[in-house]
C-alpha cells in the first residue's frame, strides 16, 4: 500500500522549515485546516494527509478491524513519518487527532519535537464517584449512548443536528453547514466505527507518558471540549503549556483561524 495514496499526502511551504504535520479530527478532512495553512506555510514546511476513511483517502484501505481503536490511526501518522522520513515532527492534532499524536509520541519520541493539541479530550464520558468527584469529560455515558444510536440509526440527520453543537457559534450558520457536508460525506458505517473509537476511547493515562514539550489549545466555550477538559490535559501532561483562545466552539481553526495559526507559529518557533 502506497501510504502518500492511502492517506492522500499533501506537503506544501517551505521545504527548509520547521515540518508541522495537521492531523484532522472525525467527520472531516485536511480541508478543514486551510485557513491556517497559508500562515504555517511561510516559514514550516506542512504536511496534512486524510484519515482512512476521509477526504480522498484510499476507501478500501479501511477495515474495521484497524480503526476500531486509535491504534490504526496511530500507526498510520507514523508510517506517514516513516514515508517521507520526517524528523522532529511538530504534530498538530485536531480534537480525537490529539489523542493519536499523544500516543505517536509516546510510542516514538524520537520522531517528535513538540505537540499541538488542539481542543483535546481523553476521554468524552464522565468518570464521577459517588461524591460527585472524580474526572468529567462533559457526557454522561447514556449522552454518549444517545449519541452513538442516533449516529447509526439516521446518520445524514445526526450530521445535521450535531454540526452546529459541534462547530457553535450560531451566529454563523456557514460554519456549522460546512461541517455538516463534511460529515456527509463520510461513509456511513466508517463513520459509525470512527465515532465509537472517537467518543467510547480512554487515554487518560496516556497523557503522563508524554515526554516532548506540548500545547494545548483550548477554547473559550466548547460544548464538545469544555475548558475543565483542557485543564485536565495541561494537568497531566509534564510540562504542557495551555492557552485558551478567545473562540467558541470546537474547530478553532474554522471560526478562529487568525487566533489559532498564531498560536501554532508561536510554539513551533519557540513560545507559545
């Protein structure tokens, strides 16, 4: 399997720069960071690719038994890192994407300088105790049960529905459309597999094993990501540094795009 045809490669900027490698979340593609590739591109040099499943992926490189945990998705950054033989990886994840570059740098450091993670979470369902403490992930386990159901059962009008939650800010509605053709043209039943990885997956205890410097990028208002997920993040990552962008929703780089590309420059050049 040609791996540039498999998760369709792009690399563009500058070739002498910095390489930053953007990594998409579910339901969407590389397309969705063009907004700030324009602003990497001038001194990094940027690499964006599509999940298996995604974009102009190669469809019948899919199988559930791979994508079925994070792992898949995990090994496939890295053999994108392999193919092009990428050195000191700048990786820069997008929501579930944050958890697969966590686990790309925990299973080879030397392949990375730094991670962007960008509205992160670990783990979407809330782990409470009987005191109400413990860790909240902002979904009940029946939320996410409801989710999942409606996701399967009518999957055009859970995209349609769940966009504009995901992408706030109704005050623009052509952010939450542009989201909501993005899902749409997901194949359905990879889509189905995708958001059980995405939203059932624990990488709570993943984040401590984290040894290159970090940022995460957390919004103001998320309703996907809430800002106590971010903190959690920060918390349990040594070392990580956390900005919260004044922006609403869960894809900055959508509704922000100014905000979150500066921030990206900043840490790949050396502060956040």
């Amino acid at each position: 399997m040609d791996v540039r045809i498999r998760n369709n490669v792009v690399v563009t900027g500058n070739p002498d720069g910095p390489v930053v490698v953007l990594a998409h979340g579910f339901g969407c593609d590389q397309a969705m960071w063009r907004l700030v590739v324009p602003t990497l591109a001038e001194t990094c040099r940027v690499v964006l690719f599509d999940h298996v499943g995604a974009g102009r992926s190669d469809l019948s490189a899919w199988s559930e038994r791979r994508y079925s945990t994070l792992d898949g998705y995990t090994r496939d950054v890295l053999d994108i890192c392999h193919e092009l033989d990428l050195r000191d990886v700048v990786f820069v994840g997008h929501s579930v994407s944050a958890m697969v570059g966590v686990l790309a740098a925990v299973a080879e450091p030397a392949t990375f300088a730094k991670l962007v993670l960008v509205t992160p979470s670990p783990r979407y369902v809330d782990d409470v105790d009987a005191d109400g403490g413990g860790y909240r992930g902002g979904f009940s386990a029946a939320d996410i049960d409801e989710l999942l159901d409606s996701l399967e059962s009518n999957y055009l009008g859970w995209s349609a529905a769940m966009a504009p939650v995901i992408m706030g800010n109704p005050d623009r509605p052509e952010l939450g459309e542009e989201l909501t053709n993005s899902f749409c043209r997901t194949d359905p039943e990879m889509a189905r597999v995708f958001a059980r990885t995405t939203f059932l997956s624990d990488n709570r205890a993943d984040l401590a094993e984290v040894t290159v410097p970090t940022l995460v990028l957390q919004c103001r208002h998320d309703a996907i990501a809430p800002p106590e997920v971010g903190a959690y993040v920060h918390a349990h990552i040594p070392g990580s540094t956390l900005v919260t962008l004044e922006a609403t929703g869960h894809c900055p780089q959508l509704s922000a795009p100014e905000a979150t590309a500066a921030a990206i420059a900043g840490f790949v050049a050396g502060s956040p």
